[in-house]
C-alpha cells in the first residue's frame, strides 16, 4: 500500500537530511529483565553550537520522535517562550519519503513540504490520508545568546511512517449505544508515555470522535472534570478522580455506568485492571449493583447463508441445507445473499433486474430497491436491512414491514460509487468502500449511524479515512474493531487483509479469483469462494470446505 501506515514489520528510522546531532537519532529500551516488553524510546540529537538555522529546523523535525519527557529535546530547539506554549500533541503528522526544508524570501524563514500518510489528531483519532497528500509547514527563528532558535512553529510533530507505531499505540475508548446495552470502541493513538491513562480519561469526558459523535452515548454527564491533573496507576488500579455536579451518590446505576465505562476503556492499557471511582471527593460506591455488564463484543452464528444452485442455501461445517420454502422471482439470478441474527430474514440480489429483496421462509419476498451494481444487504441487530451502489444512495428498510425503504442521509457520499456497505454488529457504525470514477482504487471509511428515538436510521456521520487507495471492493466484520477486505473477481491472485479501525493492517494469504469473503467470529472465521469452490483461511493457507455452495455470508 506505498507509503500507508502498516501494522507489521515497521521500518528503520527515516533522517532528516543534514540535520546537526553529535551521533544519529537512534532507538533505546531501557534495560530490565523484561526489555522486550517494554515500549522502544528514541533519542533525538539535541541542538548543535554553530548549526545553521536550516539545520536547527531539521533537527526539530527529526526530534518529533522523542516523545519522553514532554519532547524535551524538540523545544531545545526553540525559544524559550515559544518552548512554553508549543503543543507537540495537537497533530501528529505521519509522512512517508524526505521532508524538504528550504528558505523563504525573509532571513530566519523556512519551510518544509512533506507527504503524509496519515495524520493523528490532538483527540487522537487517526485518518488516513489519499496517496499524494502533502503538508507545509512554515517556521520562524531567531538568535539567542547568539544560536540560532525556532520563534515561531505550528503545534504537533512529524513523524516517518515506519515509526508510528513504535513510538504511539492505538488504545480503545468505549461508549454505550443509546440502550446502554453494548460497548462501542473508539480507538485512539496515544505516544507510550506513563501519561496514557490521563489522556484516555480527558477523551472520554471529552466525548466520542467526530465520527461517531450522535451515534453513541457517554454515560459520563456533559460538564464532568478530572479533580487532579492526573490519573495515578498503583496495583493495577487506576484511581479516577472527577468533578461533576448534580451527582447524586445515591444514584448508584449511574455511577455502576460510569465505573464500566471507565473500566473497559482503561483495561486497554496493560498495567491497569480496574478503576477507583471517585466524584465530587467522595468514593463511588457500586458494589451493591445488579446491572449486568454491558456486551462488548456482539458474535453472529457459525451458520452463513450462500447460494447453491441458484437457490438460497444454510452453509455450517461442511453440510450445506437449501432453504426451500423461500420463494424466488421468476427468471432471478441470486447474488450476494445474507441474513439477520435471527437467521429468519433473508436478503439478496436479483442480478438480473439490478433488485434487492429481502423474505421470510414461507412468504413471498418483498421488492426493496433497484440500483447499479448494489452491495450485499447488510442487517443491523436493530432490525434494518441496508444497502448501497454505484449511485452512492444508501437504503435502509425494516425487516419486519413491507413499508417503502428510506434514504439515509449521507451528502458527503454524494457522486461517489459505494462498492461495500456493511453494519457493525451492535449496529451503531457502518464500513463503507467508496471507489474512484475509474474503479481502481478505494477508500474504506468508518461512519456512525445517528438514529431518532424509534431506532429509525436518519444519518450517517461524516467517515473516518481507515484505509486509502487500495484494491478492494468488500469488507466484512470479524470483530468489533477489525475487519477483513480484498479485491473481488480478479483472475490472478487476490491479497485479503485484515484490516483494524484504529488503521492498522495486516496481509492474509493470496486466494485466486476470490468472488466473495464472508467474515464470521474472529480470524477463525474467514471465508472465500473462488472457482465454484468455497474455502476457509486456516493458518497461512485456503482449505477447500465445498464445492455446493458459493458467495456465502454470516449473519449482519
């Protein structure tokens, strides 16, 4: 994927040029007897006597790496007034190939160009970046005590691309859907510094990512704050200090939701187990609660529907079941079928017609809707039936009505083609694959699902860029954080990935010809057909399972 950010097999540090430093920008692991656990540092060179001020640039820019001690060594580099005011977190910029600083028109004036692959933001919501994204940034400099020294910068570092993720960690925040039932992960990017559960805390009150902002819920009130500046780790417990008013201690389900919130979120982090909840400086006490545990992860049965014989097929360990009393429209072509949890409402297209239908054994099916080249239904636990195409309108329909589908508002899909389309399974967020004018390339995006209080969809958020120009055109969920894609009806080899939200990706072995990917319970669970045969991904290679069924999927 060129330049993109990758989960494996990260790259040597990339320089900058002819910045100054006594000895190269170089990892260190502090040892301990456990030194392969612990999180790399790096050790950017501090600034030089006599360096130019072009090399006092370059040698900011390369200290972006150093993240411990508050990127001490990157404000040497500036002012000691502008070392006080400078924000290395609001923005992470995560290039890919040389940054290029040259001199502006003014003495003491430079500017650096570089192309970036993805860019973290102060929230630390990572975004992916189109290839050929590119990034300016302009500095000021000034003498003092006759050394050249940065007076004026824009907040954030850069970062190469092979470094990211040594120096940041992607950790989950979690929200509740409106029913506060489920957990939904929020992933964010956070540099490995003891000050993780901090800033994990002051994101949650901060909120959900823009992304999912409407289609989740805190169970943290508006208004609350950290009573300390810091959340203190000890014994694997996290002590969370907060202000908020109007609390009422004899809420106790209100504080259970909060203390479950905070404790699936911060669990993410390795040291810690559990929370201490404190508000208002008095002890939140929850140990008499019977509310259960909010689900954090929603799993769909090990059956999938597929297609046999033109008909309408249970697939599930090798035996494959044509459901018969589904009746199909004359002269139909069945395609890319799939199915509810329930495993009671089916939905498929009529490849002949360009229709999308959904039924119930025993009852004739109902027209849903008609498009260019329509995605496979997707069915929320909700009780919807979706769907999209090339003419990038996306429908929704309830499952248990014959009532007309409803347009989902999404103007920032308007004239782009939607190649896949697919519901997460506790149903609050969508994974669209949106292709380019010429179908070569795509995006994957990650959107929240805004619903009004009968659960009705009404909007889908602008997306989150999880992965750009690529070669796919079908996702499917595994999990509640990850997902797999690749590129379909290709007569050479196709390279599936496993894909997580947070942006990271992993290569699953090539299958040739892949026609459809079906994504169960984990990684256990994947599932290609290609040459009228379906496999299943064990370990590095595809074990044929049948030759009966093909263009299967699990339930969602």
């Amino acid at each position: 994927m060129g330049g993109r950010l990758r989960l494996a097999g990260a790259l040597a540090l990339t320089s900058c040029g002819a910045m100054p430093r006594s000895g190269p920008v170089h990892k260190v692991v502090e040892p301990t007897t456990e030194a392969e656990e612990q999180p790399t540092q790096y050790s950017p060179a501090t600034p030089q006597m006599g360096a130019s001020a072009q090399e006092i640039v370059e040698g900011f820019l390369a200290a972006g790496v150093g993240a411990q001690d508050d990127y001490a060594v990157a404000r040497q580099y500036l002012t000691p007034q502008l070392a006080n005011t400078w924000k290395p977190d609001a923005r992470v910029l995560v290039h890919s190939g040389e940054p290029s600083t040259v001199p502006r028109l003014n003495d003491g004036e430079y500017r650096t160009s570089l192309e970036v692959s993805a860019e973290r933001a102060a929230n630390g919501v990572l975004e992916q970046q189109p290839e050929g994204t590119t990034r300016v940034l302009d500095f000021s400099l000034t003498s003092v005590d006759g050394q050249w020294r940065i007076s004026d910068a824009p907040d954030g570092v850069i970062i190469p691309y092979g470094d990211f993720t040594e120096i940041f960690k992607a950790y989950t925040l979690y929200f509740f859907d409106d029913e506060f039932g489920r957990l939904v992960p929020d992933p964010r990017w956070f540099a490995e510094r003891s000050t993780v559960p901090t800033a994990m805390v002051r994101e949650l009150l901060a909120g959900p990512a823009p992304h999912l902002d409407g289609a989740v819920t805190s169970a943290i009130p508006a208004g609350a704050g950290l009573a300390r500046s810091a959340v203190p780790v000890s014994d694997t417990t996290a002590s969370v200090e907060l202000n908020l008013g109007q609390f009422d201690p004899a809420d106790v389900e209100l504080g259970k939701r909060i203390e479950q919130q905070l404790e699936a979120s911060l669990q993410s982090v390795p040291a810690v187990d559990g929370v201490e909840l404190t508000v208002n400086g008095a002890p939140v006490e929850t140990s008499g609660s019977d509310m259960d545990d909010p689900v954090r992860e929603v799993t769909v049965p090990n059956r999938q529907i597929g297609v046999s014989h033109n008909q309408l097929a249970f697939y599930q360990g090798g035996q494959t079941e044509v459901i018969n009393d589904v009746p199909l429209p004359e002269n139909s072509r069945i395609v890319r079928p799939g199915m509810d949890q329930a495993m009671e409402h089916f939905g498929w297209i009529d490849d002949s017609s360009g229709t999308l239908y959904t039924a119930v054994q025993g009852e004739s099916p109902v027209q849903r809707w008609t498009g260019p080249e329509l995605t496979r239904p997707s069915f929320d636990i909700q009780g919807w039936v979706w769907g999209s195409g090339t003419d990038g309108v996306v429908h929704a329909a309830r499952t248990d009505s014959e009532d007309d589908s409803l347009t989902v508002s999404a103007q920032w899909l308007d004239d782009q083609s939607i190649a896949g389309l697919r519901i997460s399974r506790e149903g609050n967020r969508a994974l669209i694959v949106t292709t380019d004018q010429e179908g070569e390339t795509s995006d994957v995006w990650l959107a929240g699902i805004v619903r009004d209080d009968s659960g009705r969809p009404t909007e889908l958020k602008q997306g989150n860029l999880v992965a750009a120009d690529v070669d796919v055109d079908t996702v499917q969920w595994i999990t509640g954080t990850n997902f797999v894609t690749t590129a379909l009806g290709k007569n050479d080899n196709s390279q599936p990935h496993e894909y997580s939200v947070s942006g990271t990706h992993d290569a699953l072995p090539s299958l040739v010809g892949v026609t459809s990917l079906a994504g169960g319970n984990g990684a256990s669970g994947i599932y290609g057909a290609a040459d009228g045969n379906l496999y299943m991904l064990t370990g590095s290679s595809w074990a044929q399972q049948s030759d009966n069924v093909t263009d299967t999927a699990f339930a969602g």
